[in-house]
C-alpha cells in the first residue's frame, strides 16, 4: 500500500503515469505518426516509432552506389598480453579518409597520429627480444648490461582480415535504414528532431522506447533491465525492421548496443554515430551508486535526482531546457526501472578489444560541457577504432542532439553522405618486432563545432596519459 502511494505521488512529481502499453492507430488502420508496438518475447511489448516515407513508385530499381571507390582491405593484429596491454598493429590499406565539413561544400584531410595503445604509463616490450650476448672475462669489470627480458607470451591475438564497400547513403534508396537508441532514463522522443529531420529527407527511421521506457511495458523484475535482455530486444527490432543498409545512432548507455549490434551483424550495419557514449571500457556498475539505494528512497529524492540530471545534462539550465526535458519525455521512468538499469549495467565482453574489432566507420559526437562523459573517454574511443571520426560541440553537453539539433542533424548526415576515397591512402609502415607503439593508427579527426558552424582545422589527437 505505501508503495502504491508512494509511486503515485512519484508520478504526479514527473507529470508521468505508469507505463502502459495502448494501441496507437488512427481511422485508417495505420500506426499514428509511426508509432508501433512490438512483442519482443511472449509479454514483452515495445513502443517503435518508425517512419516510412513516401517513394514514388518504379519499375526500375534504383542503382546501386559503385563500390569501385569505396572498397577497403581493413586487416588488423590485436595483442593481448597477460598484464593487459594491448598493441594494435593496422597491417591493411588503412584509409587516409576524407569527410566533408563545410556548409559550401569544402573537403579537408584529416590525420593519422601514431598511439599507444597498451597500459598509460609504460611501453610493451618486445614480444620476441633477442636474446644478450653473453658476457667476456675481459668485460667483467665493465658496468654490468640491464638483466635480460624475458619473451613474453601473448594471452590473446585476434587477427581481422576483412573487405568492406563503403559508401554513401541516399535517403532516397530503399534499402537504407537509420536506428535511433536512447540511454537510461531516455525515451524514443529524447531523438524528435533528428526523426523528423531525416525522414523529410526521405531516410526509413525506426527508434524503439527500451523497456520501462517511454511507452513501452515495464516488467516488475530487475532481470529484464540486465545488459543482455536489452540487448536481446534490440537484436529483435533490428531483425525486424533491418535493411541491406542500415545506420546505427546511440546516445549514452545506447552505444553499447550500437556497439554490440555491429559486432554481431558486421555485413548489415554500415555505419555507427556515437553520441557521449564514453569508452571502450566493459559496463560494470557501480557499488558506490546513488542508484543502489532503495527504491522507496529514490523516490523521495526523484525532485534531487530531476534537477541533478537538468544540471548535468545540459549546458544552460533555463526554461527552454527544461521544456526540452519535458517534450524529450527524458529521465522520465520509475525508480524501480532506473535502480534496475544502472545496476544491470554489466558487460565483460564490451572491451578495448571487443570495440577494436569493428570496422565500421563511427562518427562520434561530444558536448564539450558534458559532465557525464569527459572528452577523454571519446577521445580514448577514437583512437582504439580502425576508422573514427570525432567531432565536438562547444555549446553542447550529454544532451546535445536536444540542445543543438540543427548541428547534430548536419553533422550526422553529412557523415551519412560520406564514402572513402581509395585515391588518398596511408602508406603503411612495416611494424618491425622492436616497435612499442602502432603505426599508421586510427585516422582520428577532432573538430570544434561553434555557435551552429562547422569550422576551424582537424585537430590530431595526442597519445593519453593517465
């Protein structure tokens, strides 16, 4: 009974009632603005919003896009060795890619920068040294050479030889398809602009509402918010809806299922958009969490937990954002779902490695006033990516596609529009067995986006240090 009050006086707090699941169909039998409902597994029903747009009709199929300028040979060597480190050696035809970034149509190179991708504070020795000379009576008196290193074994290698045809995507061919995920605490209304926005262009969109999410139903038990079980239902919707193209768009928690849905479908999914997703590091939640404390309490702390997330959330903390959260049905979900999503944030398998197999081409997009995710952690993210794009929004923060929508939306489809150009390519250097860092690495572009413009010169990311 007192929960019972209590969650009402939860959802009179959030201007929300409990989820329920309702038909939404107007007098022609057609969903109401796009908006479906989806049985994922036996009484597990999502809300979809997906729209399809109106093509003209044809008998002619439309051409194809020519692969013979977008064929990429991306070959990788991943090393794991037993006290972490991690060397990538890129042994393919990396590209020099090209993407656009200016409004009248200019093309400027990004850059490649030679990183360091084992631990932060020392470099890997050789995986096969050679072994010292021993020493001579003669040269016994001499300073004595440093002891000898012993060869070390790799725990792991993962070898990735694959060949992929990037191209463009026309929102006029039909077999593309964009796929819009939110975060903890989102809703499919969080990507309103972007969905309209790129289904006036004539792109498929389809944008679900995760469980306990939005519209969709809220099972009672924590199992159904875990990592997996989310996963399974997108896996589901992506199955249902997928085109021969499709595109893949996470915000926050979202990107982890971009991620694990690239990697378990590489010949379908064609391109990926992070957006302050973080880095490549395996969910684990965390004990220390506000989020693990009892549901009754956060109850009384959701007007806290309301205003913490306005504050972080957005750079500017005025009216219009806190109309924004409320049209976006943001951070707008019941306690029990919110305990349950944050401590079923648990993926081992989402590592450095697991991330340095894709190799999709990822754009991704930070709001420099991001209080959730530092820019590190998607710098770290660009540079363990074969092919990573990131680009930064001055006036943005972890809800920028809300904040500054009209530059999202034209960065993500000029991203869409991009295909690579063979003509520029790395030269690739020879990885000798001496070297301790990867050459010819990840092309990492950082561009700085201000006051709605996309200008100023790429920026080459430095090695970190932590």
């Amino acid at each position: 009974m007192l929960t019972s009050i209590t969650e009402s006086i939860f959802c009179c707090l959030w201007g929300k009632t409990t989820s329920v699941v309702l038909p939404v169909e107007s007098s022609d039998g057609k969903p109401a603005d796009g908006f479906e409902f989806v049985e994922v597994k036996p009484g597990r029903v999502l809300r979809v919003r997906h729209i399809l747009p109106e093509r003209p009709a044809t008998t002619d199929e439309q051409p194809e896009p020519s692969s013979s300028n977008s064929s990429v040979h991306c070959k990788r060597k991943i090393t794991v060795y037993r006290n972490g480190q991690l060397v990538i050696e890129n042994l393919g035809d990396v590209l020099h890619s090209e993407i656009l970034q200016c409004q009248n149509g200019d093309v400027e190179q990004c850059s490649t920068v030679e990183v360091e991708l084992s631990d932060y504070t020392t470099a890997p020795s050789s995986p096969d040294p050679k072994p010292a000379p021993p020493l001579l009576i003669s040269d016994q008196q001499k300073p004595a050479p440093p002891p000898r290193r012993r060869r070390r074994k790799p725990k792991r290698t993962v070898l990735i030889d694959t060949q992929r045809c990037i191209s463009s995507c026309k929102g006029t061919h039909s077999d593309v398809a964009l796929f819009f995920i939110h975060g903890v605490g989102g809703s499919l209304d969080i990507w309103g602009r972007q969905l309209d926005f790129f289904s006036r262009l004539g792109y498929e969109v389809i944008a679900p509402d995760l469980a306990g999410h939005g519209a969709s139903i809220a099972p009672q038990i924590a199992a159904a918010y875990t990592f997996y079980a989310l996963a399974e239902d997108l896996r589901a919707i992506f199955k249902r809806y997928a085109r021969k193209r499709n595109i893949l768009i996470g915000h926050s928690y979202g990107v982890s299922f971009c991620t694990f849905l690239a990697h378990e479908y590489p010949e379908q999914v064609h391109k990926v958009v992070m957006i302050n997703g973080g880095g490549p590091t395996a969910l684990e939640p965390s004990l220390c969490s506000i989020f693990q404390l009892p549901s009754c309490v956060l109850h009384c702390l959701s007007p806290c937990l309301a205003w913490s997330f306005l504050k972080a959330g957005f750079a500017r903390q005025g009216a219009k954002e806190k109309q924004l959260l409320k049209e976006g049905n943001a951070f707008n979900v019941s306690p029990f779902v919110l305990r349950a999503m944050m401590s079923g944030q648990y993926w081992p398998e989402g590592d450095e490695v697991y991330h340095a197999e894709l190799t999709v081409p990822i754009l991704l997009v930070h709001g420099m006033y991001d209080k959730f995710v530092p820019i590190d952690e998607d710098q770290r993210m660009a540079e363990i990516l074969l092919f990573a794009f990131l680009k930064v929004i001055e006036e943005g923060s972890h809800m920028v596609m809300m904040e500054c929508p009209e530059t999202v939306n034209t960065l993500l489809h000029e991203f869409f529009l991009w295909e690579p150009d063979d003509s520029k390519k790395n030269t690739v250097t020879k990885v000798t067995a001496d070297q301790t860092t990867v050459n010819n690495a990840t092309p990492v572009q950082t561009l700085t986006v201000a006051n709605g413009n996309i200008t100023g010169t790429p920026k080459v990311n430095k090695p970190l240090n932590k």
